[in-house]
C-alpha cells in the first residue's frame, strides 16, 4: 500500500519549468528535482536555464515564451530529450517597470507584460495540454499566479495580468479534469529573489479594525504576518505538492503561499 513518502515521490516524472533561471523558478526545478523528477528548465536567459540546470542536475534550453511555435517546440523537445512530459510550471513572468499610474501606462508596456504572463502562460498551457492528452495519463499543469491577483497594488498592468492567469487556471481545470490533468494556480506573496538579504520586516499584525481598505504593497510587506520575506524553495514545496500524488483531488484551486498577505 502507497504510503505519504509514495505519494510525494516524483521519480520516474518529467517536468518542465518556464523561467527557471533564477528565482522562484530557479526554487521549485530545484524542489521537483529534489522530489525525483527529471526537470527541463527553460528562459529566455539560456546562460542562467543551464546554471539551473546543471546544479540541480536536469537539462536547459532556451525558451522566450512569447514565440507560440517556440513554446510548442520546447515542450515537444522537453518529450525528445526526457521521455515525456507529466509536469508544466508555468512560472516565466515580469513585473517590475510596468507599473505606475494607468495614464503612464504605454501601450508597450501593457503588451510587453501581457504577451509574457498571460500569452505565453496561454502558449505552454495548450502545447502540454495536447502532449498530456495524448500520452493518456493525465498530467499537472501550475501556474505561477500573484496574490497581487486579489488584492491589487503593483498597478493595473500586473495585477489584471495575474487574475487573467487565475481565471485561466480555472477554465483549463474544468476543460481537462475529464482527461486527468491537473491544473491549479500557485500565488507567491512577497518572496525574495534578489542578491542579498531580504529587508526587514516587523511581523506586526495588522490592526483589527480600522485599516485602509486599499493599502499599499510596502505597507503590507512591512506587516507581513509571517514576520520575513518568502524564499524561493517556500514556492517550490508547494510545487512539490501540487505535481505530486498528494494533491490527486485538487484542481482548479488557487493556492496562496504567501506568509499571511491575504490576512491583511
Ligand atoms: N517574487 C515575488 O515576490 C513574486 C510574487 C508573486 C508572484 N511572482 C511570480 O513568480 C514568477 C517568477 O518571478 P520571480 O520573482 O522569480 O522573478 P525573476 O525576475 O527572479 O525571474 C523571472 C524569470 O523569468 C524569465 N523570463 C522573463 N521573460 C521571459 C520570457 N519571455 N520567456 C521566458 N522566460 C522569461 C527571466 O529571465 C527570469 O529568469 C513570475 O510569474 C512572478 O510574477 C513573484
């Protein structure tokens, strides 16, 4: 009889992740690899997919997820090289220097965000979907989601983009429960993946009564429940979770793995 160890063990499954050169994406390939999984681990910046790669002992391509065909091929080249594919982590996305006031919003900046977190999550969602389907044993599909997703802060650019990729999340789980893919939607809150410490925050909870409804980002990180940034490998234990036997029920969640940001 399977046991918990079982369930969580990934040897023997193959899994993509986007954007994995550094980051949360660089934190949940290590994970899944760490679970037992062969990990293709792809961005845009191929020097960083292959330093990934090879500290976690998996393979490293150069993906721009906004190229559809690129997209297809890469997943269909992950098969080629690996074996198959059982695991997508849509986790290639940006954020920084496209918020601000909507009237300082360019046209390029909206597209530029939006090709990558919405279109090019849209491009590696329907190339696994028809490589899972096809090999006929279902699949897990996360998507990298925000709690920006709910609760705004970062600017109309971001924060739409990230409840597009939940809603996204949802309508996919629907479509392909039938055929045993999960998909769900991993929020991060505040996680750190700059060089260097992570500020300081106080960990002071947040008064009962009387707060502002609309508060900013830095405020909420300074009252951050959990008293202290996220770190990346946080992000990819619930990785972990969700390509896991573990979470063989659950599909079409939104998962917030946020130190309390959603308390606030
Ligand atoms: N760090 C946080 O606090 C936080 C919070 C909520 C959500 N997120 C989400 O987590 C994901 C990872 O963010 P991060 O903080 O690790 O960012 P990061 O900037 O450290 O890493 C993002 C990676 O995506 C890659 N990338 C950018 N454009 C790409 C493209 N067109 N094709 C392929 N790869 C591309 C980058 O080269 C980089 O390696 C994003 O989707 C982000 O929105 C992060």
């Amino acid at each position: 009889m399977p046991t918990p160890a079982d369930w969580i063990d990934l040897s023997g499954k193959v899994a993509h992740v986007t954007g994995g050169a550094k980051g949360i994406g660089a934190g949940i390939a290590k994970a899944l690899a760490m679970a037992g999984a062969q990990v293709m681990v792809s961005d845009v910046n191929l020097k960083g997919a292959k330093e990934t790669a090879n500290a976690i002992g998996g393979h490293g391509m150069a993906l721009d997820v906004t190229d559809a065909a690129a997209a297809k091929q890469a997943l269909l080249d992950t098969v080629s090289t690996l074996g198959r594919l059982d695991i997508l982590v849509n986790n290639a996305g940006v954020y920084q220097k496209f918020g601000g006031p909507v009237a300082t919003i360019t046209d390029k900046m909206w597209r530029t965000l939006w090709s990558i977190n919405v279109d090019g999550l849209f491009y590696c969602c329907r190339a696994a979907a028809e490589i899972m389907t096809e090999q006929g044993q279902g699949g897990r599909i996360i998507n990298i989601s925000s709690t920006q997703s709910v609760t705004p802060g970062v600017g109309v650019t971001y924060d739409g983009s990230k409840a597009a990729v939940t809603q996204i999340t949802k309508a996919l789980a629907l479509e392909l429960a039938p055929v045993g893919i999960n998909v769900n939607a991993l929020a991060p809150g505040p996680t750190w993946v700059n060089d260097g410490p992570p500020p300081k925050t106080s960990g002071n909870p947040p008064p009962p009564t009387g707060a502002p409804l609309a508060d900013s980002v830095a405020n909420r990180i300074a009252r951050l429940p959990k008293g202290h940034w996220g770190d990346p490998m946080e992000q990819g234990k619930a990785a972990v979770f969700l390509a896991s036997d573990m979470s063989s029920f659950i599909t079409g969640i939104y998962l917030p793995v946020d130190g309390g940001w959603l308390t606030l």
